[in-house]
C-alpha cells in the first residue's frame, strides 16, 4: 500500500493546528486523500490524549491512510546540535523534537520520510551540508527513510540548484528534494531549471499557490497567508508538467498554511484542498477564477 505517484497526501499544515489526531484522520479520508504527512506535535498530542502507538497504526489503517511524511528535521546542519529553543519561545512546537525521537515516531506510525530544512543558517558551506546530509540519510535508511531536502526562499539553501548540489554531493541513495510550490516561487526557481532534474530526486511535492507578486514578510505569508492550488498566480501547470516530463514518482501533497483556510474547520479546510489538488493534478494545474 505504498504512496505513489498520483496519489494525495494531505500535508499538516493545511489543517487548523488544534485538529486532533482522530479528527485529521477523518477528515483526510473522507476528502479522499490517500496519505497525510504530520509534525511531531501531531502525534505527540495524541499520545497526550491517551492514544497508544498501536490506536495510531489500527486508526491509520482503518482509514486507509499513509503518513507521507515527518516535518521537520532541523537538527542536521553544522552547529544547529548545540541549539537549544526554551518550550515558550517553540510556538509552533518544532523544536522539542530532535533527531532521537523524529525517528522514533517515524516507525511508531509507518512515515515513508523525513523533512529536512535549514532553519538556523550559520557559517557552513554547501559541502559541509552534503556531508551532513549524507550523515543524516545514513542514519534515517537505519530506519527504512527516505530523506528530502526542503530549499526555504530566506534560508543558506534558498533555491532548487543549492538544494539538488547537497543532495547530488550527498550521494545518499535514500536522500532527494521536496519541490514545494511556494518556494519556487518565491526563490524564482524556473520551469526550465525543474525539468532539468533527475525525476528519482524528487521525493516529495508540495502544492499551493499565491500572488505572482511577492509579499513583503516572506516567513508570515508562507504561514498564514498561502492559497489553494489554482487559487493564485503561480505557474503550477509548468509544475506539475515539469514533474511528469521527468518521470517523478512522488505523491502529490497539497500544504497551505491560511488563516482563512483554517477558519473553515477540519473538514471543509479538507474537502476544499482535495478539489483544489483534483483540478490541478487531472488537468495539469488550471487556474480557478
């Protein structure tokens, strides 16, 4: 029951945060998705609520669903070890959650991968992230991962090319890309440069859409303020077809951080996302207007 391509995976983000393990469940099933990535707050709020590893797998199979994907793995770059973030400066709960126990729930709940991300800069080169990278996916294959890198437009891997030479320097044949939507936007990634990827290295896909124009506060509007696939500008038929043309054989997750989304509620925040990614996936990525 492996993730494939043409399936659809309902990225975390998409829901309202507070949604409760069996709540997010529910609500991607009956949308239709066939997977659902999640962040470690996720399942760590339904242990907290008195759920069992196993209620977890015995709910994900009753539903049909997949975990796509764990988000995310911060930890792995130069220096970020000796980072320590106090619980009241994690709003968003990241950083409570290393390397340690990451993998842990990734077996707990049957992940196919891992999210890694710059998050902290520092003064390491691009080859210090490919060894730490290929150290990264050495140790996640231990635990039947595949590994993406995710290139955020503000961070030291801002663009496709810096993120493709760590995982090409990397060589980690369990490690690959997130193509997120947003992000190519944003760090003015081209069709043309897409199409030049080796279609196995992308491992995961994440699409939304926005404004051509970019917003002022790029962190705020990345997690507030994204759009439906085909409710904005971004060129997501050149997307998608790029994606196709190279054989990539990744899922097709939908992530959109919105305020106004989220406003809806569980279920209709689930339903809008999975007509959203129909569209869009069956017809290569048409606009709503």
């Amino acid at each position: 029951m492996a993730l494939s391509a043409g399936d659809l995976v309902l990225c975390s983000g998409t829901l309202p945060r507070r949604t409760g393990f069996p709540q997010r469940l529910a609500a991607a099933a009956r949308a239709g998705f066939r997977g659902i990535s999640l962040w470690g707050r996720n399942i760590q709020g339904a242990r907290n609520e008195g759920f069992s590893d196993g209620d977890l797998r015995n709910m994900l199979g009753d539903h049909g669903l997949e975990v796509a994907e764990l988000d995310p793995a911060w930890w792995w770059l130069p220096g970020t070890a000796d980072v320590h973030i106090p619980p009241e400066a994690d709003a968003l709960d990241i950083f409570r959650f290393g390397e340690d126990e990451m993998f842990e729930m990734a077996e707990a709940v049957g992940a196919r991968s891992l999210n890694a991300v710059d998050v902290f800069g520092g003064n390491w080169g691009i080859e210090q992230a490919a060894e730490a990278f290929a150290g990264l996916c050495s140790r996640a294959a231990e635990h039947g991962l595949l590994v993406h890198v995710e290139w955020l437009a503000w961070s030291k891997i801002p663009d496709l090319a810096s993120a493709l030479q760590v995982v090409e320097l990397a060589g980690a044949r369990n490690g690959g890309l997130t193509v997120d939507a947003w992000h190519c936007a944003r760090s003015g990634t081209t069709i043309e440069e897409l199409a030049e990827v080796p279609g196995n290295r992308v491992l995961a896909v994440q699409l939304d859409d926005g404004p051509a124009r970019p917003e002022t506060d790029l962190v705020h509007a990345t997690m507030h303020d994204r759009l439906l696939p085909g409710h904005g500008e971004f060129d997501l038929p050149g997307i998608v077809g790029a994606l196709r043309r190279i054989g990539a054989q990744s899922p097709f997750g939908v992530e959109v951080f919105s305020d106004q989304l989220h406003a809806l509620g569980a279920d209709k925040a689930a339903r809008q996302a999975a007509r959203a990614m129909r569209r869009v996936t069956r017809t290569g990525g048409t606009r709503d207007r």
